[in-house]
C-alpha cells in the first residue's frame, strides 16, 4: 500500500526569519542599485523633485565617456591598481610569514613581539598621520611611489589572522620537512603556505579593499596629477559649488568593479578562512 507523504507545515517563525533577510538584503542594494541608475541618467534626471528612480533613456553613456575623458579616469583607475595590488601582495607574504614563525617557533620574546604588534592595533590611525608625514618630509619621499606604498607594507590584523590560522596546521608535517633535509623557507613555500589559502583569501579581500578605498594618505602625500588613485579622481568630480553627479555615478560603478572581481576570485576560501582564523592557541 503506497503511503502518502505529507508536507511539513511551513513554520511562522522560519517564513518570518527569511522576510527579515530579504529586507535586509533589499536595504543593503538599493543604494548600489541607486548609483548603477543614476550613471545612466542626465545631471537634470538626478536632480530632478521628486526623484526619479528609472532613466528616460537607458542607453545615455555620456557620463562614462566623459569620467574617462574629462576627468581622466582611467589614469587614476590605473595607478590605484597598481598601488592597491603590490600593497596588498605584500601584506598578505610578510603576514603569512611572520604569523607562522610566532605561531610555530620558539624563542626568547616570542610573546613579547607579538603583544607589540597587537597593540599598534589599539592607536588610531589619525594619531600616526603627523609623524609619519613628517617623517615622509625627512626622506623626501613626497609626491613618490614609495611614499604611498609604505604606508601600509604591513598588517598587525593580518599578522594576528595568520598567526592564529598557522595553530591548526599540525607540527608533524614540518617536522617530516625538516626530517627531508628541508630548509625553513622551502618548509614555508612548499608546505605551510599552501595549506593557508583560505587564510589569504579572507585576508586579501580586507586589503585589498582597505587600500582601494583609501583616500587621505595619498592625497597628502601627492600634488601630481599624473599619480593620483581613483578615490582623489572621483573627489575632482565635486567642485566648490557644484557637483557633476553624472560622471561621479560612472565613476563609483567602475571603481567598484575591481573589488567585485576580488572578491569572486576568493569567496570560497573567504568564510572559511575567517572561521579558522579564531583557532585559539
């Protein structure tokens, strides 16, 4: 005799749970849905009261043309790339080494280091800014490459990340590397860094978006305009007493483009690397 299978009633508690979601999500996307319209409308379309929320004409381009033209946008879209790209290559080699050396050696003022790393964690970043432009004027590096990438070569975030990721990677493998008459930087290349991926992909996508959208120290450290980033370029959009909405809207949708990439590329180690990273000692 076929027996009939009955559906589960739907739960108020689970159906309420999952409108609450969607409204968060519907909160979170409408300001980005926002600008994506508004870079295909005109400056009197954006302005106009009441607000209107589709463009008349959906195929109005002008304001990317006139953000790359104008404004000279790809230039700026070039050189925060290229900042944003070596910083954050940098960040995540020096935070993946020296994270596993305090997780797995042992040394007189291991601890010591690592607690003083952690506590440039706790000083505001304003609180730095004089000194080290100062200190940018000493070596007359203003208004030079090195000037702006110094500034964030290293990450006591990322050197806490990876420090308490390398905990869960077991000691047995690198004591098998060392048996095999490996040295300590093949053991870190060919062993340990591998098996910190999910690590590096949770901590690149931070970087990668705290440099892309850094905007006050390279605009205190460049006066050329042939090396500004993009967040100093969309900043040229806003005059003193006018703003040119169109090409700002353009702009801030071709800016987000890099940060979307990054973090598709790494989305599938991202959770899993912020998970790991709470292994405690």
């Amino acid at each position: 005799m076929n027996t009939i299978k009955r559906r589960k009633p739907i739960r108020i508690g689970y159906l309420l749970c999952h409108l609450f979601l969607l409204l968060v999500v519907a909160v979170m996307l409408f300001p980005f849905l926002w600008m994506m319209l508004c870079s295909l409308k005109t400056t009197a379309e954006i302005t106009r009261i009441p607000p209107q929320f589709f463009p008349e004409n959906w195929g109005y381009f002008d304001n990317f043309i006139n953000v790359m033209v104008k404004y000279n946008f790809g230039l700026f879209f070039m050189n925060s790339l290229k900042y944003t790209v070596i910083k954050t290559l940098v960040v995540l080699y020096v935070s993946a080494i020296v994270g596993y050396v305090l997780a797995k050696f042992q040394f007189r003022g291991n601890r010591f280091i690592f607690i003083m790393i952690l506590s440039t964690m706790m000083i505001p970043w304003p609180a730095t800014l004089i000194p080290n432009y100062q200190m940018m004027v000493w070596f007359k590096w203003i208004n030079t490459d090195i000037s702006i990438l110094y500034s964030s070569l290293t990450s006591a975030f990322g050197v806490f990340m990876m420090r308490q990721f390398a905990f869960s990677i077991p000691d047995s493998l690198i004591e098998a590397g060392r048996l095999d008459g490996a040295g300590e930087l093949k053991i870190f290349h060919r062993i340990v860094l591998p098996m910190m991926l999910n690590a590096i992909g949770a901590l690149a996508i931070f970087t990668f978006l705290w440099e892309w959208d850094n905007y006050l120290w390279p605009y205190l450290m460049l006066n050329d305009m042939k090396k500004y980033t993009l967040p100093i370029g969309l900043a040229m959009t806003k005059g003193q007493f006018v703003a040119d909405y169109g090409p700002m809207f353009a702009g801030i949708c071709i800016s987000v483009v890099p940060v979307l990439i990054v973090y598709l590329i790494f989305q599938k180690t991202f959770i899993q690397g912020i998970a790991l990273g709470g292994v405690k000692e």
